[in-house]
C-alpha cells in the first residue's frame, strides 16, 4: 500500500498551494465540510476553486476591504469587471462594484444570506478570481515574498494550449477554440448566448437530458425565462419520449444540454439520433465531454457547440482552472454563437495559461496511462459481492453508443461509478486511497458524490426519491482513476470492501 499514504483532513490533493482538491477522508469530514461545521472547517487549507475561495483571494479580500474603507461590508473579488457587474446586478441594490487598481469585485453589508447568494452565483458561473492573480497581487503588495514555484510554459502560451486541443477538434481553427477560465464559465457563457439567439426566434425552452452535474443543472433552472421552460428527461435513453417532446413543442424548443457521459452515471445518449432530431426542430444542441475528456470522444460533428472542463485531463497535475467552448463550423449559428460566446467568456489569467500550457502536452501519455488500468478496476468491482452496480464508459446500456463517438474503443476516461450492498461509511472509513472531489488527475481519487453535489437531497426522504426516480443510489462512488498501479488500487479497494 505504499503508493496511498493517508492524506489528513483538509490537505491540498496536490500538495500544491494552487490544488483544486483537499482530503476528506471520513464520511464524518463530508458530512462536516457540507454543513460548515466548525470542527472539520479549520482543517481545510484550501478545497476546489468555485466552491472553498482560496485563502489568497480572503486575504486579498480583507486587505482591499480595509484600504478602500468597505468595514462591514464583504467583498467577493472576480474574475473580471464585467463578472463583478453582474454580480452586483445579481445581489440588488444592496450590492456596489468594485472596481480599484485592476482588481474587481462587488461588495454587500455583511450576513450570510448576501454572503450565500453572492457565493452561489459565482459558484455557478465560474466568476472567482483566479488564485494566482490573488497571489501575484499579494507579491506585488509586499504581502507575500514570492509566488509559489512552479513549472510555466516560457512563450505564447495560448497558441501552444490550441496547439495541443487541436487534434480533438481537427475540422476548426484556432481561432475556434475560446477558451474559459473554467468549465463552467464556458457553459455559462454558451448558454446565456445560444438562450439570447433563440429566444430572439420565440424559442425559450430548454431540455435538460439526464442527470447532469450540479452548476450545469443550476445554470439551467436559474437563467432560462420561467420556471417551465427548463424541461428535464430523466432517461438519456428514451429517444421515443424525446422525440414526443420535440413533435409537441419543439417550435418553442430553442436547445438541448447533456453530457457525455454523463455525471455520475456516465450514461452516453445516442448522439446521432439525438443531433438529428434537435436539427429536425431547429434546436441546438450543447455537448460537454468533460466527464472522459474531448480527446477520447469526437462529439463536435453531433453538437452545435461542444463545452469542457480543461481542468480534468489536459492540467492533471491538479492546480489549476480552465475551460473550452468550441463551436461547430458547420452549424447554421455558428457565426453568431461564436461572437457571442466568445464576448461572454471568463479570461483565463496569463500565469494560470502558462501553467496549463507546461502541462497539456502530457495529456495523451496521462489518458494513456489511466486507460491501461480502468478496464481491469472496473471488472474488479463488477465482480465483487459487496459492489451492487458499476458505471463506466462501456457499461452495457450504452457501451454501443460510447464506442461510436469513441476516438479508440480504449479511450475510456477515468471515472467509474459504483454502488455498494454494505454501508457507505464503513467501505469509505477504511479505504485507503486519496479522497476530495475532482476528476482527471493523475492522482486517483474517490469520493461520495452525491454528497459533495447534492447534500440537500441525499439528507432528505424527499431528496433521496427524487435521487431515485432518477436511478441514482444517493450513497453512489465516484472513483477517478489516477496514473498509479492498478493493482494498488484494486488492493486498496478490496481492503475496504473487506
């Protein structure tokens, strides 16, 4: 067992000042971290970028706060300025922004219903400022010696981050590849842009299929015009139901969002049937491959415009935000969306690109790597009597329709799904692998996600069955297979499941 030592309560995974996971070893710490509870919160010394800020950006915070007289006031630094008008826009009048010496952010009185309101949308739409322009600041103000080092890319970096994304996306440019300061900011963006193009045409529904992750879902019921034209189907499978759907109103239908696969279930639609019947109705369809990375799934030919997280994969050493919006060429928008996503991105900040651009010409030998163990883990637990179900890529319900977008019938990603017979907190208690959220790194990692994403339901009878009419078990693991041998991992999870 020596490739997983116990990673302790609230420490960076990696163990880098930038990581965007922290230990949670002990359903007890999950539990803690959801609730806030004081005991396990003063163990963390950072958690994932749009959910704990960084503890650069609440000291910048509190430094600006005193400098600029806001005392009694809480300031939220962002991503840019445009971020923080929104965001001020969003909290009401009670809100300013705050726009001083480059930096911007808004400011509220302070309380915890602002502070959660504040929180959630930048959470939501990937609006932080990054956690190395906070410490650029911080070195700049005297407040920190020096940035922490690390490996960056010495020229341009943008051209050699397209360079590398190329190969994912042959039939585009580079000018076609708009990158994002996260994930979610690039789904944001394509949203808000593609909603204000249809809506100009009558069309304001939007279908959500399958169960996707939290701020994608969120994203959909907060921005779409009322509470009816957020429409969700459960089943990624049912095209029939679909395609009811689309034939009772698909005039009014401006869109169709999904994963793929999907988290956590990593369910993959067929995408051919799905392109054509959205095209049939003069919808859109938004694809986001993050979950097995664009570099194994060639999804741009079925999507209108394909989003992802660069976060997983391409910067798998852990430490760092980004995200991708690429449209296709092909589509009768394509003009339009490309303007209007690209006027609505998140800049990535210039020393979080050179980090990315240091890293992402490791990413083929990485997914390499993690595809020679996944298959072997995945049929482990498929075998074992204390495992009641396994999802991944080439799970049986939709193995045919992942192999068809798939690059290679290997490319499989990282991330497996799995349910157990026995109580969640005895197998997660004793297991010892790395644990926090985040996926597509090279360090393998596990958590109870639903937990992580949906605490409010998996604590509620009522939550627990919308989980269920869904066909997810609110104790389900998430398993994001790292670089290590896959013989310690399977050790180490046959360990816990005892």
């Amino acid at each position: 067992m020596s490739a997983f030592e116990p990673i302790p309560l609230g420490q960076r995974i990696p163990a880098g000042i930038h990581a965007v996971s922290c230990s949670l070893p002990t359903m007890h710490a999950v539990r803690g971290y959801e609730e806030r509870n004081p005991d396990v919160m003063r163990h963390l010394t950072s958690g994932y970028p749009r959910f704990v800020v960084h503890p650069f950006l609440e000291q910048l915070a509190q430094v600006l706060v005193v400098e600029y007289g806001l005392a009694g006031r809480r300031l939220w630094l962002t991503s840019s300025a445009r971020m923080a008008d929104e965001l001020a826009a969003q909290l009401g009048a009670v809100a300013a922004p705050f726009h001083q010496g480059g930096l911007h952010g808004a400011s509220h009185p302070e309380g915890p219903e602002l502070a959660g309101r504040a929180k959630t949308f930048l959470q939501n739409v990937g609006g932080f400022l990054s956690s190395r322009a906070a410490e650029d600041e911080l070195v700049r103000r005297g407040l920190l010696a020096a940035a922490a080092p690390e490996a960056l890319f010495p020229g341009d970096a943008t051209a050699e981050v397209k360079r590398h994304l190329r190969p994912a996306f042959p039939s585009v440019g580079p000018s076609d590849l708009l990158l994002a300061n996260c994930g979610m900011n690039a789904i944001y963006a394509t949203f808000r842009a593609a909603a204000d193009l249809q809506s100009a045409r009558g069309r304001t529904i939007w279908v959500q299929l399958g169960w996707l992750y939290l701020d994608t879902i969120a994203i959909l019921k907060r921005f779409t015009a009322t509470p009816a034209d957020y429409v969700y189907v459960r089943d990624v499978f049912d095209l029939a139901g679909l395609a009811r759907l689309f034939e009772e109103k698909g005039d009014r239908i401006a869109g169709l969002v999904t994963e793929v696969p999907t988290n956590p279930l990593i369910q993959t639609p067929d995408l051919p049937a799905l392109a054509a019947l959205a095209r049939r109705h003069g919808a859109l369809v938004v694809l986001d491959p993050s979950i097995t990375s664009a570099f194994n799934l060639e999804v741009l030919p079925h999507a209108d415009v394909v989003v992802t997280s660069l976060t997983k994969y391409t910067a798998s050493e852990g430490d760092l935000t980004s995200g991708l919006a690429v449209v296709n060429p092909a589509g009768p928008d394509a003009t339009a969306l490309r303007s209007a996503i690209a006027a609505r991105l998140e800049p990535v900040y210039p020393r979080e690109l050179a980090r990315l651009a240091a890293q992402i010409g490791q990413t083929a030998a990485v997914l390499a790597r993690i595809h020679a163990s996944v298959p072997s883990i995945a049929a482990f637990l498929e075998k074992h009597a204390g495992v009641k179900e396994v999802f991944w890529a080439l799970h049986p319900a939709s193995r045919v329709n992942y192999l068809r977008a798939a690059r290679s019938p290997d490319a499989v990603g990282s991330v497996i799904s799995f349910s157990l017979r026995g109580p969640l907190e005895k197998f997660y208690d004793r297991l010892r692998l790395p644990k926090g959220p985040s996926f597509g790194m090279k360090t393998t990692l596990i958590c109870p996600f639903m937990y992580l994403a949906h605490y409010d339901l998996v604590t509620t009878p009522a939550g627990r069955a919308e989980l269920g009419a869904s066909g997810i078990d609110p104790d389900l693991l998430r398993l994001s297979v790292g670089v290590e041998p896959a013989a310690d991992i399977i050790a180490a999870l046959a360990e816990a499941l005892g």
